[in-house]
C-alpha cells in the first residue's frame, strides 16, 4: 500500500512537470508566431498575455497533481479504513463468541448449583426421615378397681383404660402432647362417634427411642363398665399425639387413629396377674402419621 501510493505520488508529480515543460515550449512557440510581428508596446502586451495563460496554464497543472494525490491518499485511507472494519467486526465475532460461552459457562453453574441445592435438599430430608422419630399406638391397659376413684370422686366398680404408644423411630421425642377419648357403643356399631378430644392432655419433655410411654387415664364405670367387660358392648377409642423429633426440631409430627375395643375374656397367671384380652379394629388406618 505504501509503495503504491509514493508511486502514484511520484508519477503525478513527473506528470505535472511534463505538462509544464509542455506548456513552456508551447508558450515560446506561441510568442513568435503571434507576436514576432509587433513592436513596442504592442509586442510586450501580447508576450505579457501569453506568459500569463501559460503560467495560469502550469498553476492548474500543479494543482490538478496536487488533487490527484490527495485522491491518491483518501483511496488508501478508505482501504486502511475497511480494512480496520473488518478487523473490528472479526474482533467483535470472537468477543461475542467468548460472551456466549462465558454465558453458557455461567448457566451450567447455576443449573449446577440448583442441582447440589436440590441434592442437599433430598439428603437432609432423607437423613430426617430415616432418623425422625415414630409415634405408633401400641396397647390398651387396663386396669381395675372395686372401688374407682376419679380425681377424689368415687365411682364403684369399674376400671382406668391407658393407651400405650412406642417410639420406634430412631431420634428422642421432645414436647410431646397426648388427648385420648373413648366412646362405649354397640358391639354392631361400625361407625365411630365425632371425637373432640376434650380430657386433659398427658405431656412429655422427653422420650427415649423404644420406651413405651402413655396417654392420660380414662375412666370406665358404671353400666357401660359392666356391659363393656360382659361383652355386651364395645368401646371406640380416640387418640392424637403431637410432638417434635429431635432430628428435626422444627417440624410438628403428629400420630392420629381411631379403633374400636371387645372385651373377650381375660386369664389369671400364676402369679395372679390378670391379662385382658381384647378384639380390636382399626378404623380406616389404624396409625395416620405426619
């Protein structure tokens, strides 16, 4: 590029000077054919017109160069300057193709991250529900009296029924709250009473894995104590434990069910100890627990 311009410039420059000797030699010529003729002042206005257009002649020439060559110039500018367009939109192709990766670089973190969130996530529930702790109902105890008293208030024969619950999860219960009813009814009721579980709560600060523990004690006397252990009725039972896993602190558990009780008979041991033995059904599940 540069060579090619100092030689354009060189050539336009040889150029005027050829068309100026041209014009020169033309002068002379046209001085004695047009003005050999005359004389005095006449002769010096007729050379003095001809040096005139001759000069104004070589003056155009040398700026007819001169534009040639500033042309000469912008052509070269306007190639440095396409040249540098297209280097700046090759720039501009590998910017925005390092752009788009960075970018698709970032959005796999991110889709990265969000999936070792989401595998945390299922770990830490996982580890809870392996080691959260379980509420199940575990037994009906009974336990009689001929003389029955209840908060101070005597009640004849009857008995106290108890319900049992086990932790069989793997965590300690903490908190823990136990409402308990029972409703005697018909041994051919198949649907149970609306409960609300208005006797006084039985609490717990703290049970161990594997340690049964109770709800409060309920009383059964009078006719349906007397029905109930003759088998002439049944009994439906209520139950509703809250309480908090140690594994989880933060999450309320609860255990709820409902069955229904038949007294079938009981046996003496030989220690004298008296076992009941009852027919027990569930009521939907027999165990809901969250």
């Amino acid at each position: 590029m540069f060579y090619d311009s100092g030689y354009q410039s060189g050539y336009n420059e040889r150029k005027a000077k050829v068309e100026s000797a041209h014009y020169a030699a033309y002068t002379a010529d046209q001085i004695e054919r047009e003005c050999s003729g005359k004389v005095g002042s006449s002769a010096r206005k007729c050379i003095a017109e001809i040096v005139k257009a001759e000069r104004e002649s070589q003056r155009g020439e040398s700026d007819l160069a001169a534009q040639w060559e500033a042309a000469e110039w912008a052509k070269w500018a306007g190639v440095a300057a396409l040249a540098q367009l297209i280097a700046t939109v090759i720039g501009l192709y590998f910017i925005k193709g390092t752009l788009d990766a960075t970018q698709t670089a970032v959005k796999d973190t991110g889709n990265a991250t969000k999936a070792m969130i989401r595998q945390t996530e299922l770990a830490e529930k996982a580890h809870a529900a392996e080691y959260r702790s379980w509420v199940l109902f575990d037994n009906l105890e009974v336990s009689h009296a001929t003389e029955l008293s209840v908060n101070g208030v005597p009640h004849g024969a009857g008995c106290t029924l108890q319900f049992q619950f086990t932790n069989f999860g793997r965590s300690p219960i903490i908190n823990a709250k136990i409402l308990a009813e029972i409703s005697p009814t018909s041994k051919n009721d198949t649907q149970p009473p609306l409960f609300n579980a208005s006797n006084t709560a039985q609490t717990y600060s703290a049970i161990a894995p594997d340690v049964p523990f109770f709800g409060p004690l309920i009383p059964l006397t009078g006719e349906n104590y007397e029905a109930f252990f003759a088998q002439r009725s049944a009994i439906w039972i209520y139950y509703f434990v809250e309480y908090y896993s140690v594994s989880d602190r933060n999450r309320l558990c609860t255990t709820e069910g409902v069955q229904r009780f038949i007294f079938q008979g009981h046996t003496i041991g030989s220690d004298g100890t008296v076992s009941n033995k009852f027919a027990s059904k569930p009521f939907g599940d027999q165990n809901r627990v969250t």
